[in-house]
C-alpha cells in the first residue's frame, strides 16, 4: 500500500483545538441504520467545553458516539 500524505503548517493559539479522527467515527452508525457524520461530530465537538481539560475532551466525544449509536440521538 501506497499513501501519500500533505504537509501543511497551521498556527495554533492556546484556545485552539485540533482533533484527529478516523472514518470510522463519522461513520459509525446508530440502531436507524444513520452515520454518525461530519456534521454530528462538528456539532459534537463545538458543544465541548475545552476549558475542563484535555483530559474531559476524549470521553465526551465517545460518550456523544455511544448515545447515538445505541439510541440513535445526537444531542
């Protein structure tokens, strides 16, 4: 297998937030048979508040992933 992967330099603040993710999050699908999304992982990610920590980032992301895949619900 072949990738080819860009390089880009971005500045980051101190209040900015990079995430890396895999497909297999937005495509994760929810009891309805409906990806998780670009959209609903945005979202997601906008109702976060960075200011509690890195620490609280990764579980309130999986836990938005789990209710929607178990319930079908994006809050």
């Amino acid at each position: 297998m072949l990738l080819h992967l860009l390089s880009k330099t971005i500045k980051c603040q101190s209040n900015n937030l990079v995430i890396f993710f895999a497909d297999s999050i937005t495509e994760a699908m929810s009891n309805n048979n409906e990806e998780f999304s670009f959209e609903r992982l945005e979202t997601a990610v906008r109702n976060i508040d960075i200011a509690a920590g890195s620490a609280q980032i990764l579980p309130a992301l999986l836990g938005e992933i789990k209710t929607f895949c178990v319930c079908g619900i994006a809050r």
